[in-house]
C-alpha cells in the first residue's frame, strides 16, 4: 500500500490492468477503447501489453454488441463494456435489462453474467439534452443489475476491481468531471465493497445529513467545509456510492443523529433514486427526522445545450448551502454577499469543474 496521488482515470486504468493481469478471462470492449485517447487514458496502454485478443474496439451497434458480451460472460469470460455516455446504453436496454439482469434468476442460478458496463454521466462543454443524461436510476429500478457510481479515485479503483470480479452485472457509473479527480490511491490489489455508502465527514446532532451520488457528493463537501468555516454549522455528507443496491441503513444512522436530510443527484428530479431514497428513510426512521426530507436534483426537462441557459440549470456548492441553511431556518442571503455565499462563488467558466479541466468532453 501507499499514497500515491492518482486521478480518477489512472484508478480506473490501474483497476482495469492489475484485473487483466490476474485473470486472462478478463477482456475490454468499446466504442473507443484502442483510440489514441483511450476512454479518457482510463484504458491507455492495455492493447500494447494485452494484445488485441482481450482488448477491443466496437461497432456502432450497442444492442448487438452488449449481446455478444452476454455471451462472453456466460462462456466463462469477464468482459468489461464501454459505452461512453449513459445515454448509448438506451440502445442496449433490452440486452442489459432482459438477459443480462435476469439470467441468473431465470436459470435458478445455475448460470451468470459477470459484465461490467462502464458508462459516463454529466455536464459540460455543452453536452446538450443526448449527451448528458443521469439515468442511473432507471437501471437501478431493475433487480439483479447492481449500478454504482464511486466518486473518488480510491473508491474508483477498488469498485472496479469488485464489479469485475462480481458474478453478476454492474453498471459502472462514472462523471464526466471526475475524471481529472486527484487523491490518493493504494498501489496494490483492493476491493471495495458494492453497495456500503461512506461517510465523508462526520456533522453535529440537531444538523443536516446531505446525501449525494457521484460528483454531487464532491459538491456536497464543498458546501459543507464552507459552511463550517464561515458559519460554524457542521453537516454530516455522506457519498452514497451506489444506486442499486441502495444503502439506506447508513443514510437512517445519520439522521437518527442529525434529525434532517437532503438528497442530491445529478439527475432528474422525478422518479430517481433521490425519491427512493428519502421513502426508504421516511419509512425507516420517520420518527427521527425534525423536518421533511428534502432532494436537489436536476429541473424536469432536458439539459440545455447552450452556455447562458446551463448556467441556470445544474445546482452547485452555492444551491446546497442555501438549501441547508433553509432547512435549519438560518437567513438565506440570496444575494450572494455572505462569507459562505462568497466562498462557493464560481470564477469563470460554470461548465467545467476548474480551470485547469481538459475532459472529458
């Protein structure tokens, strides 16, 4: 083990190489994953070391090829899929919904599919109503399909290398502006476990929990340390990690202490797994909780394409202090001019996480 600094993509390149080299039945396909730009460099260099037998570029033809892959796995391989952006998997709904999630339940578990379907959600550089979708709840509406979305390097290599070895399919959910994430990463081999949310950063009694999927819980610490620099208010964050299955248990722990809740996802509002989210907790601890749960997600119409209307549409650091201040009933400075206001203002372009971003597009 070590501390090496890592970003998001070098975890998952690392998860994907350390994967193949303990286990030739572990092969790589997609949309782009030889290309001199290798998936983000999250695939850099495996073609050079495996060969083109384990690793492979695609066609345009996700149903069909999200089929042969199903047949890889139930021959005894372990194919890891790319399709880039959520929004291509549409085109394979029935290959992953009604084969490759059902297959072990249908066959009494005498047979499994251990694919992973790697797929990119998110923001940026006006990806527009096709390219930007958060549709990892609509898949983790569907039983025997597991859906995480790590947001941290660690948490990205260690997912990986769990989803890999799973018998069972797992859509791997990763952002778009996580990729040039850097924290530290081990260097050896290590799981981490499908489905266990974490704890960010512990919060005072009579406080908020915030619980957020993917970059969501990266804002959501965003928000919380200039809440607690600036106004002493201490929230607990927890990072959710996975949509299916849904870790509710940690999310009640929390508000058992905190006595509120505020879901964030980046994704719709309606019929995601914010909601679900906040009726498990409601049902679960519903004497625990000071005030109604509340969840901040996206508007319910499609993402705008053009830079003056998306500056409006995505909620950020600045929208989650609000919205915790107004659960606490502390006054709202809905002109910006507060300590903590000033502190999450953005500089620049809103449509990237940094100024230093270079992708993914």
């Amino acid at each position: 083990m070590s501390d090496r600094l890592l970003t998001y993509a070098q975890a998952l390149r690392e998860a994907l190489e350390q994967a193949m080299a303990d286990d030739p039945s572990v092969i790589v396909i997609g949309e782009g994953v030889p290309d001199p730009k290798a998936i983000f460099g999250t695939t850099s260099g495996l073609i050079e070391r495996f060969g083109p037998n384990r690793v492979f570029d695609m066609p345009l033809s996700e149903n069909g090829m999200t089929g042969v892959c199903i047949g890889a796995a139930l021959s005894g391989m372990r194919p890891v899929m790319v399709h880039q952006r959520i929004d291509f998997s549409l085109l394979a709904m029935d290959q992953i919904v009604n084969n490759a999630a059902k297959w072990h339940y249908m066959f009494d578990g005498q047979a499994s599919v251990p694919l992973v379907v790697r797929v990119i959600i998110g923001r940026g550089w006006g990806q527009g109503p096709q390219h930007s979708q958060g549709l990892h709840g609509m898949f983790a509406q569907v039983p025997g399909l597991k859906v995480v979305m790590p947001s941290t390097p660690h948490d990205a290599k260690g997912m990986l290398a769990a989803a890999i070895r799973d018998p069972n399919p797992v859509l791997f959910v990763e952002h778009r502006w996580l990729h040039p994430v850097t924290a530290p990463v081990p260097d050896g081999r290590y799981e981490v476990p499908l489905g266990a949310a974490n704890i960010l950063k512990g919060g005072d009694p009579d406080s908020v929990t915030i619980a957020g999927f993917s970059y969501a819980a990266l804002e959501a610490l965003e928000a919380a340390k200039a809440l607690s620099s600036c106004d002493g208010i201490e929230v607990e964050v927890i990072d959710m990690r996975s949509a299916r299955p849904l870790d509710s248990s940690t999310v009640c722990g929390s508000v058992r202490r905190t006595g509120r809740l505020l879901v964030l996802d980046p994704a719709f509002e309606s019929g995601g797994v914010s909601g679900e989210l906040i009726a498990q907790v409601t049902e679960d601890c519903f004497a625990s909780l000071a005030a109604a749960p509340e969840r901040l997600c996206l508007p319910d119409h499609p993402g705008p394409t053009s830079p003056y209307l998306s500056e409006t549409y995505y909620p950020g650091p600045q929208q989650i202090a609000e919205r915790v201040l107004r659960m606490l009933g502390k006054p709202l400075d809905l002109g910006g001019s507060s300590a903590v206001m000033q502190a999450l203002a953005r500089t620049g372009r809103h449509d990237v996480p940094h100024t230093s971003f270079s992708g993914p597009f």
